[in-house]
C-alpha cells in the first residue's frame, strides 16, 4: 500500500473506541453483518425499466449470503418475461454480492435486485424477525391456489366509468351494478384453479363453473355486464 508524503509524517493518533456496524434485525437475531455470508433474509423488491413500460417483483431467500430460491414475477413488457425466465434460472446459487453485479438482462429485473438489496443489508426483511427464518419454498405462497401471480387489472374512462378486468382472485367475467349504475360486486373466476382442474380430468366448462365465484353484493345487481363488451 502506498502513502503520500504527507500522510507519511503525519503524528500516529491512537483509536479510541471501536465502531461496530449497527446491528440489523435478521431472522429473529440481532447481526452485526461484516460479510456477504453475514446476510440471511426473505424479501421482496420491486423494479421498473429506463421507459417505464413494465416492472418486475422480485423475491429472494436469502441463507447465508447464498440466494437459495427466486421468485421473478414481470408485468406489462412481454420480452421482460424472457428475461425473467433467464433471471430465475441464474439468481439461485449466487452470492448477493454475485446477483447485484450480475446483468439480469432486464432493467426492471436488475432495479429489484438494487432495491432488494437495500432492504436486506439494513435489516428491512420481511423475515427480520421470524426465527430461522422462511422455509425454501416460502416464495410460492405469495402466489396462492394455482400458482399464479396476484394481479390487479382496472381500466376507466370519464365518459363510460370504470371496467374490472383483472382481480387478485381471477380474471372479471361480469360487474354487478345497482340502479345508480355503480359497481357492487363482481364475478370471476380462477385461471389457476380451473387449469388444475381440467388437469385433473374436468371436462373445461366443469372447470371453468367449477373455478368460478364473486365478490361484494354480485346476488343483489340490478344489472350485469360484460367488463370487456359492455
């Protein structure tokens, strides 16, 4: 190592007290984390692409620094889903460090890497404070009955109102009006649910009855339309 001149002559100043990272919460223990090996957690980050035309929700489980399970959910650019696939496939068995300077091809897959790296290394997990941890296979809980991610599709106008297309509970088949013309329920029925069904022997129209139900007062409608006709 190389010193100026001027640190060279420098007077030799004793340190005095020793100042420790601060510890972060971390799966149930309090961790002065020094090393990449220092950092268990399980998390979530959310990013977006340079345009703003799509974004990915990216979880990981962390163990010792190593990434032992990814969960890579992509909406609103049909090509981030590509590199989605790639990006599952890479991300487990990487060191954090490796994944934060790995090109996960997509900015909005990359994005989420940063900003869940931020949330993990300040103790901001949703793990933080559950001993041990969350079991590998944590991640497919966020997705529920059928595998699939929960998304919210809404879709207005100012001169015809508002149309459901999309609810965490499946895809909208009908809204449910009063006589004021306002929503108060909806029909749906799980994509997810119906495919396992028909996987297990439904004819699809079973499936699809059987997959199906609704929300809010969908019994009392005044009037039902079709969200994507009507």
């Amino acid at each position: 190592m190389q010193y100026s001149p001027e640190v060279e002559e420098m007077v030799c100043v004793a340190k005095g007290p020793k100042h420790g990272p601060a510890p972060i919460p971390e799966e149930g223990k309090w961790v002065q984390a020094k090393e990449i090996t220092d950092i268990s957690a399980f998390t979530h980050g959310v990013g977006w692409c340079a345009p703003q035309q799509g974004a990915c929700k990216l979880s990981l489980n962390v163990k010792n620094g190593i990434i032992e399970e990814a969960l890579v959910e992509t909406i609103g650019c049909s090509g981030m889903t590509h590199s989605a696939a790639m990006a599952s496939e890479i991300l487990p068995g990487k060191t954090l460090l490796e994944a934060l300077n790995t090109d996960l091809v997509c900015d909005a897959i990359n994005t989420a890497m940063r900003e869940l790296f931020l949330q993990i290394v300040y103790g901001r997990s949703q793990s933080a404070f559950s001993d041990d941890g969350l079991v590998i296979g944590a991640g497919l809980e966020d997705l529920g009955k059928g595998l699939r991610s929960q998304v919210g599709t809404m879709y207005g106008t100012r001169a015809k109102g508002v149309r459901y297309l999309e609810m965490a509970e499946g895809y909208v088949t009908r809204l449910a009006l009063d006589e004021d013309m306002q929503v108060i329920g909806y029909e749906f029925v799980s994509l997810g649910k119906m495919t396992d069904f028909i996987k297990k022997g439904l004819s699809p129209n079973e499936a699809y009855e059987k997959a199906m139900g609704h929300y809010g007062r969908f019994d009392n409608a005044f009037k039902y339309i079709d969200p994507r006709k009507e």
